[in-house]
C-alpha cells in the first residue's frame, strides 16, 4: 500500500482528534478538568473509552502474532484478567471514593507513612513510562516500515511525530478530553478488528458459520494448558494466576485506568462501569485470538513464510498491508492507531497527574485554576513525552522479543512492590519502617530477577506471569520483618 495513502489516512484521523480537543477543552482546561474531568464523566463512556486503553496496540498485533507459538493459550490469562477486575471493582474502588483522593498513592501515605507514599508513585511512573513506551514502540516499528521508511525518515523522529501529535489533543483538556477521544477510538477499534475477521475471512472463502469452524478445528484453539506444571510457563494456573495480580497491579493499582474510574461522581458508577468493561473486554480478547488463527491460516495458504520475519508482531501488519487491499490496509491502521494512540494518550496524563500530585502537591495549593500551575502542568508534560522517546530508543536496541511478553515481563519487575505495599496496607494493621521501605522496592526486584534467571536450575520451575505474585510477596514479606509495632492508624 503506498505511503502516501497511510501518512494522509493518519494526519486525517489525528486532525479529527485535535478538533474533539478543541471542543471539549476551550470553556474549561484547569486543573481539575486535566485531573479528574471534574468528577463528572458518564460511566458509560469511561467503560467504552477504557477498552481501547486496556487493549492497546500489543493486543491488536502482538496477541494475534503469538498465536502461532502459543494458540489460545493467552485466554487463560485473560480468564484471570476478569478475576482481577471484579477484585478491582469490589475492594479498591470502594477504598479509593472513600478516601476521596486524586492520586490513588495518597493512601499510601495515610496508611504507611512518606517514604511508602513516594515509593509507590516512583514505580508508577517508572513502571507506567516503561509499559507506554513498550506500546508505542510497537506501532511505531509499524509506521516506520510501511510508511516512514519511504521517506528515509530516522525512527527517533517516528517516535516524535508520534508524540507532538498526541501532546497536541492532550495538554489541555487532559482526562476530560481523553474520556472522549478514547471513546472515538474505541469505536474505531472494535469496527477494525471485526472488519478484519471479515476481510480475512473472505480471502479465505469462508462464511460467518465457516470462520468460526476453520478457526475451531484449526491447530491453534487449544485453549487450557494443564501439562508440565513445573517447566511450562504457559500451564493454566500459572496464566491465570498471573493473569489476576498482573490485572490488580497494572490497572488497580495504576493511577492511569483508575483515574477515569475516579472521574464519575458515585461508586455505583464506577462499579458498573468495571464490570461492563470486562464483559467487553473478554469478549475481544476472543476476537484478537480469532483474528490470529485466521492470519497463520492465511499465511499458510498463501505460501507466506512466518519464520522469516522478525518477530510474530510483524504477521498481522504484513499482511493486512501487502496482501490485502486497500480497504483492509486502511482498517487495520485505523485499529492500530486507535489502540496505541488510546494507550499513550491516556497514560501521559496519568504520568503528569501522579507528578504534580504526589511530587509537586498540586492538591494542596488554595487555587487550583493559578496560571503558574498551569504553566508547570505542561511543562511535566513535555517533560514525559520527552522521557518516553528516550525509553523507546533504548528498547529498541536491546528487545529481541514479542512486546506482549516484554511488557508483562517488565510488568513483573516493576509493580510486584506495589501489589507488595498495598497488599501490607489493607491485609495487616502492622506499620512499617517507612524508611527502609524505598530499599526493600529495590531489593525485592532484584531478589526476583536472580530467582527467575535460576528458577530452572534450582527447583526446576519456570517462572512466567506468576513472577509479579513473588514479587510482591517478597515485597510483603520484607515490610512484615522490618516492620514496627501494631499502628492505631485509622483502618482504610
């Protein structure tokens, strides 16, 4: 497909973004709107909105590219996902509109002390900025192929067209804006992945009753995995374990999705909009999978050699745009830039906020609305966008890897201590010694890292999502020897 048609088709969806921005932010772009939207988004539109955000452009290529190697077997994983919201949406969010906070953090605080607090927002943002990173990257290497690469246009400067574009519909309207630009791209991303089934499908000659068999018999629907429990990574209670603390620390406890949940006004809202999300969720995920038995399908057919690609997240993109038309060449830029772009949009906010709450204390000046806060809100977000270039350079010279697993790999290093921290706070009344806790979030990941490099060799057990479990248990564990006496804290 001709660059020409795919820069055009992405300058037009981006001018579509900034012309939503502009209406939803030109009466009101304070801080309160750029936060937390004022605490008056629709449920609805929050839960639709948040699909495209959670799926993001891993789901949309790197799920169906692993297929090849790992057949259904991510829905197990996504079974435990499920888990991890109906927790979510039980435990924490009940926590969370009680204490009636902008930074999910800020429990920490009133809980274990300072140092606790700045402890978990320091892995937020490390952990957040590597996870959008990872995202962006993605989509990038997919630009830059299929369209930058035409123009001999150096990747870095991929990375900042993506950027500039994205900071342009955010740095105003913030979490007001995105709840409606992540609808829009919601609706583009649901539309892309079902018209590419049917694209696909086509190709194949195959009928609605006829995909849905061709994928069932195919050598790619296994689904649970019950065997080699000690050396397989993809055994049915590792993934589905994994898949619920991977859900309750990137999403329950990460100030991006749970900041729309705070921007309705009641928890009924709330919880009706975590549940709905995950009906949906589920139901997608099937259709990412379907999507990805249907591309190996198709590359067998058509004599595609699968192996001479870089990586499994290069299947969908090849073919969607050098063997299909124009038409589905379109559809499927239009879902991977609605889904990345829904990601990364929403997590520059999320980074900004926790920032100039939990380090600048936005929350505690008298005028929310001085043009001096203004000023530094958009300065801390600059200043994210420019980290994430840098982050995504270096991930491109050292990942050799399909990003789903690099992200969920990272996921497990990076916010094992937060499930660690939040799990002392709410389980025990014990308080901790608030000083040592910033050098127990760095052991215990490093405690992690030499157990899961030996795992093998010691007890002959592979560690695979299940790793963000030990690591907040380590975590869990250290805060429990090192604490001090029974805390009269109020309980949360």
């Amino acid at each position: 497909m001709s660059p020409i048609i795919l820069l055009s088709f992405l300058l037009g969806y981006f001018a579509l973004l900034i012309g939503v921005s502009y209406f939803t932010s030109r009466n009101n772009s304070d801080n309160a709107s750029f936060f937390i939207a004022n605490r008056n988004s629709k449920w609805y539109l929050v839960a639709f909105g948040m699909i495209g955000t959670a799926l993001s452009g891993v789901t949309f290529i790197s799920v169906p590219g692993a297929v090849g190697k790992s057949e259904f077997g991510y829905f197990q994983f996504i079974l435990g996902n499920a888990v991890g919201f109906v927790i979510i949406a039980t435990v924490l969010l009940p926590l969370y509109y009680r204490l009636n906070i902008i930074s999910i953090y800020t429990y920490l605080e009133r809980r274990l002390g300072f140092w606790s607090y700045k402890s978990g927002a320091v892995i937020f943002l490390v952990s957040r900025t590597i996870g959008s990173s990872f995202r962006l990257y993605l989509v990038a290497i997919v630009l830059q192929k299929f369209i930058f690469d035409a123009w001999n246009v150096p990747f870095w400067l991929t990375i900042v067209i993506c950027l500039v574009l994205i900071w342009l519909y955010t740095h105003k309207g913030g979490l007001k804006t995105i709840i409606i630009t992540d609808t829009l791209q919601t609706v583009f991303l649901l539309l892309s992945v079902v018209l590419s089934i049917i694209f696909i499908a086509k190709s194949l000659n195959l009928d609605i009753a006829g995909t849905f068999e061709a994928v069932k018999n195919s050598s790619y629907s296994k689904i649970f995995f019950w065997e080699d429990f000690m050396g397989s990574k993809t055994h049915f209670i590792k993934q589905f374990l994994g898949g619920i603390f991977v859900t309750i620390a990137m999403t329950g406890l990460d100030q991006d999705l749970m900041q729309k949940n705070l921007s309705m006004k009641t928890i009924g809202e709330a919880q009706k909009n975590m549940f709905t999300f995950t009906a949906v969720f589920v139901v997608m995920n099937i259709f990412f999978l379907s999507v990805g038995a249907l591309l190996y399908l198709f590359a067998a057919k058509n004599g595609i050699d699968v192996a001479a690609l870089k990586t499994p997240d290069h299947l969908y993109p090849e073919i969607a745009l050098n063997y299909l038309n124009v038409i589905p060449g379109i559809i499927f830029m239009l879902g991977l830039t609605a889904a990345t772009f829904a990601t990364t949009d929403s997590a520059l906010t999320a980074l900004t906020t926790s920032f100039c709450v939990d380090f600048l204390h936005f929350d505690k000046k008298a005028d929310q609305n001085d043009p001096k806060l203004v000023s530094k809100r958009h300065y801390v977000h600059v200043g994210f966008s420019i980290l994430m270039v840098l982050v995504i350079m270096i991930f491109k010279l050292i990942n050799d890897d399909s990003v789903v697993n690099a992200i969920f790999k990272a996921a497990g290093y990076t916010y094992g201590p937060l499930v660690g921290l939040f799990g002392f706070g709410m389980l025990t009344k014990k308080a901790v010694t608030d000083k040592l806790v910033p050098y127990i979030c760095i052991v215990s990941p490093i405690l992690c890292y030499i157990i899961d490099i030996n795992s093998l060799n010691w007890f002959n057990y592979a560690l695979g999502f299940e790793l963000i479990i030990l690591n907040g248990l380590i975590t869990f564990i250290l805060l429990w020897i090192t604490g001090k006496q029974t805390t009269t804290q109020t309980k949360f």
